[in-house]
C-alpha cells in the first residue's frame, strides 16, 4: 500500500503524466496486487463526492455562458477606477467572493482580461496584480461548502463517519477572516514583494475585437438602421414579397419591434430575420448595404433613417448577445471553394449566419457575387452553435479565434441569465435547509441548467473537467485501501506520537503543514482524499470531534501558494504575469505562515475539540 501510495506521489510530484492517469493507474494497481475487490475499486464513479462535483461544473458553464461572471468580472474592476491599491483590494476581494460560488479556474478566467487590461490602463504592470487573483480565488473557495472540491470532501467524511456535516455557509466562518486577512496582506505587504515584470500582454476582448473589424472592414460606413413609417408599403407584407437583395443589394441583419408583446409571442427582437418573417408598423431594421441602395430603399418604402449610432457601440450592445455571436472567417489555401464563383449570403446561409462585411487582400469589398481567393476574408453573424458547427468545417474555411470565448465575454443579461442564477439558489436553498443530500441538489440545479438551454447539451459534457473528476473518482479508492491496510492506522499513530497526545493543537498544526506541503506539489483533491481517513483516525485515537482536523485539511489544501503548479489557477496566472517559480514562494510563504497561525488561532474556537 504504501509503496503504491509513494509511487503515485511521485508521478503526481514528476507532473509528466496527466493527474487522471495517474490515479487511474494508482487504482488499477491496488486492484491487480489484491488490496480492493472489484467493487471497492471502482467505488469512486459511484460516490456522491464524484456526481456533485461534476454538476458543479455545468452550474459554473451555466453562469458563464449567460453572462453573469464576465458581468461580475467588469463590474469589480469599474469600481477601481484608476487607484492601484484599489483595484488590488477589489480584485482580491472579487476573485474571492466569485470563486465560493464559481470554479477557481472559472473564477480566475473571467477575471484574467479584464485585469490585465486594468493594470495597463492604470499604468502598472499585470504582474503586480496576478498572483493576487489567483491566490484569492483559492482563498475564496473556503467561503462555502461547494466553493472548492476538497470542502466536498472533507464533508462527505465527516458524514461517512456518522456525523451530520458541516452547513453551506460554516466554512465562511474560517474562510472569511482568511480571505480578509489575504486582501489586507496584498494591500500593505504582498504588493511589495510581487514583481514587476515586463510584459507585451494586453488582452484581446470582445469590445477591442469588434473595435478591429469596425477598422478593417469599414462595417460603419454601410450600416444603417430604418423604422417602417406607417405609409410604409412594407406594412404587413413578409420580406419574401421584396427581392431587396437582389434588386436594392441590401441585406436585413436584424428586426426590432417596437410595440413587442411576450404574452401573444411577440418578442422585442428578431435576430436574423428569414424570407417569412412579416414586417409591422414601426419596426426597426438594420440593415446593411451601399449609401445609393439605402437612399433607393428609403425613398421607394417610405423608411425614416435613424440617427447612427457609433458602430462600435451598436455591434457590441445590439448585434451580439448571449444567443447571437460575430466571427471572422477565412478561406484556407486548400478550400474547394477557391476559384469557384458563389453568392456570398446563400452560400453562409446554409450554416445559419449572415456575412456583414467581405475583405480581400486586406481592403473591404461589397460585391455581393465573387471568385473566392485564398485568404478572402468576411464577417459573420449568427447563432453562437452555428459560428461552432461552422468552425467545425475547417478544411475549406477557418474561424480564427474561439467563439466560445467570445460569447463568455458577453455581459449582458437575457432571461436565461437570470435561470441559470436561480439554479445557484435552489441548490444553495436545498443545501442550507439539508432537504435533499449535497450530491441530488447539485444534480437538480445542473439538471435546470441544462433543460433550460442556459449550456446546450451538446456542451454539457465538455464543460465537465473530466481531468478533475475521473483523478478524484479514482483516488478515492486509495483513501479506502489506506484505511483497509491499517496505512492509514500506522500514519495516524505516527502523527500522535511526534506532535503527542496532550495538545491537539500540535496536532492541527502537524496536519496543516503536511497537508499544504502535499498541496504544492500535487491536486489539493488527491491530497484531501489522502489527509481525510489518516486524520479521522488520529481524531478518534485521540477521542477529540472530527470537525476541527478535517476542516484544517480543507483549509491547508487551499493553501497552495509556494509554487505555480500547486493549482491550476497559479499555473493560469505564471505566463501573463510573467512570473518565475520563486516569486511564488517569496510572495507565497509569509501569508502561508499567517494562515498557519490563523488556523490554529480560529479554528479550535469555532469547533472545539
């Protein structure tokens, strides 16, 4: 037992395997040498710990893709206007508070452009500001009970053990003074030590990305938008009645009623707009196309011109939302289509998106009928699944950049954004009042998620990390065969005999530094679900309550300061702050002593033993 367990520290220390495949091997192992039955070894698929963290992930996707982590990520950084100290304070605090109720690494990636870009807009360097978003969000997790996956599991133990569990928000009573204790260290002390290092790093989002197809393809200057006046012949009539494309070169991008009514089905935008769709009194459309063919459409339909809105402004808050999307697409040297002659909108048309604008060459062109050439440039507009299947066709054309990524940007709110947050609730509320077990509410609100159409399913599954849920799934086994071979009984009395038996002080003491010196090397997950059964035991040897030993597990594991492959959100932040393994450790190690004299402190008076 042991020589596996030591084994597997080691591949998970050497980091040239993936951490799943470790465990899945560690697994294996204990298995072929005769330790764990087959049941027993496959156990960890079948464990509530497994099913709520994988539900957690689409919940997370949920709030990501509706707009309210990009939203809450702008917002914080708004509030630090142009004061170092302030957005230092705010990011710490935001990347904190986000990640109890988000992923770290959900946490971290939503905050990480828009922090980025902040630092530089303040004249600092992102370096000075990185680690702190990192380290808060590991902090933050502490907040509640599904705010990390070790709290999960040193929950799920202390149940196991025939205990109650802790409630949702217990862990904020230690998690709070830590995360406060983190935010006022970064202010007067961690700010000094961090780096400042150069780097050529300023983010692309979705406002400066539109703001380069405005300039490059000169979309502002066919871009129009007109309101059907009430002698308009377009009243009533459908848009397959005009052939305004071919005979006013026009293309209608995107309807606006201007009398909606939801109760009759009547929605307040029709966002691409198809040959059926009837046209009323008073719409809005935009539409794109030459200042002749829009001089020629106002005059023979009787449409009054709007005043023009920046493009930049109009293509950001009106032409992409949580359902609709831009992308650039290019040709590639290989396509079939090259030297073909094809009508640009049917041609797109069939993937479920719009072209707004065309370049070849670098120079924007209108022809509304062409010779495709290599490196042809355009466009589009659609439905975010469309832009995907889309991209998916990469042997004739090429979507640069993610549009995933893009529509996370998106922060604007949509009905859907306000269903994926009250899923949050429901499974906070049925968490709180312990209605149901942690792992069925988890699955109700991914469940709501999902049927809601707040994560499509076809994304369902790879919004999962299934790195991080097979790695846990699989390791538990290993805590169960710790336990079986008495590893777990040898190491508990181990523990007692070097930190003794009078204080448990000591003891908490010992486990943190064990526990956060595993956590720096490998997943604080592994480390949890190898700390938890060693101190269950050392607790009842001792004859002190479980609650404060296990706690310090949850605590330490998030404690993973000292180098950048501790946690994922550490390894995020090392290439755009810049940063070299020591910075880690010099930043890190004065607020892991603080937290080590915090938990020691806090800890035995908020659970006694």
């Amino acid at each position: 037992m042991l020589i596996i367990l030591f084994i597997t520290i080691v591949l998970f220390v050497w980091g040239k395997y993936s951490p799943d495949v470790v465990a899945l091997v560690s697994m294996l192992s204990l298995f072929l040498v005769g330790i764990l039955t087959l049941e027993e070894t496959l156990s960890g698929f079948s464990n509530p710990t497994v099913i709520m963290i994988a539900s957690l992930f689409i919940i997370g996707e949920g709030l990501s893709q509706t707009g309210w982590t990009a939203l809450a990520g702008k917002k914080l950084i708004s509030l630090a206007k142009n004061s170092v100290p302030k957005l230092l304070i705010i990011i710490t605090l935001g990347s904190g508070v986000l990640s109890g109720f988000v992923s770290n690494t959900g946490t971290v990636a939503t905050l990480l452009p828009a922090t980025i870009s902040s630092a530089w807009s303040i004249g600092t360097m992102p370096s000075k500001i990185l680690i702190p978003v990192a380290f808060g969000s590991n902090t933050g997790g502490l907040l509640t009970l599904t705010g990390t996956p070790p709290n999960i599991i040193v929950n799920n133990s202390l149940i196991e053990a025939g205990y109650d569990g802790f409630s949702f928000f217990e862990f904020a009573l230690i998690g709070l003074p830590l995360l406060i204790i983190a935010i006022l260290y970064f202010r007067f002390i961690g700010f000094k030590l961090l780096p400042k290092n150069k780097t050529n790093n300023k983010p692309i989002n979705i406002d400066s990305t539109l703001h380069e197809w405005i300039e490059a393809y000169k979309i502002e200057n066919d871009y129009y938008r007109l309101r059907i006046r009430s002698i308009s012949p377009l009243i009533n009539t459908k848009i397959s009645e005009w052939d305004l494309e071919n005979e006013y070169q026009i293309n209608i991008v995107r309807l606006k009623r201007r009398h909606p009514n939801r109760l009759k089905g009547t929605q307040p935008f029709i966002e691409l707009p198809e040959k059926d769709t009837e046209l009323r009194y008073h719409d809005i459309i935009t539409v794109k196309g030459t200042t002749e063919s829009i001089n020629k459409l106002m005059i023979t339909f009787r449409l009054g011109l709007l005043p023009k809105e920046s493009a930049k402004s109009e293509l950001r808050h009106n032409l992409i939302n949580q359902e609709v999307g831009m992308s650039e697409v290019l040709v590639t040297p290989k396509s079939f289509l090259i030297g073909r002659k094809i009508k640009i909108q049917e041609y797109f048309k069939r993937y479920g998106v719009q072209v707004l604008a065309t370049s070849r060459n670098r120079k924007p062109f209108i022809d509304e009928e062409i010779r495709v050439n290599s490196g042809d440039s355009f466009i589009i507009r659609g439905p975010w699944e469309n832009i995907e299947k889309l991209k998916n066709n990469h042997k004739n054309v090429v979507v640069v950049g993610r549009p995933e990524e893009l529509l996370k940007d998106v922060d604007e709110l949509t009905g859907k954004s306000f269903i994926a947050l009250a899923a949050l609730l429901i499974m906070i509320v049925l968490l709180v009042v312990k209605a149901v077990p942690g792992a069925i509410a988890a699955l109700i609100s991914a469940g709501i998620v999902l049927f809601s159409g707040c994560v499509p399913f076809s994304k369902a599954y790879k919004s999962i990390s299934f790195t991080s849920v097979v790695m846990i799934a699989a390791m538990i086994p290993m805590g169960l065969a710790i336990q079986k071979t008495g590893a777990a009984e040898m190491i508990s009395n181990s523990l007692i005999s070097v930190l003794g038996k009078e204080n448990p002080i000591l003891l908490i003491g010992g486990i943190f530094i064990l526990t956060t010196t595993f956590s720096q090397f490998i997943n604080n997950s592994a480390t949890a679900v190898l700390m938890a059964p060693i101190v269950l035991l050392a607790a009842n040897k001792l004859n002190i309550s479980p609650e404060p030993v296990l706690i310090t597990i949850a605590i330490s594991a998030s404690t993973a300061f000292l180098t950048p492959i501790g946690t994922t959100t550490n390894a995020m932040v090392m290439s755009s702050g810049g940063y070299k393994f020591m910075d880690y450790f010099k930043v890190g190690f004065p607020l892991l002593i603080i937290f080590l004299i915090t938990t020691l402190l806090l800890v035995p008076i908020i659970w006694p033993f």
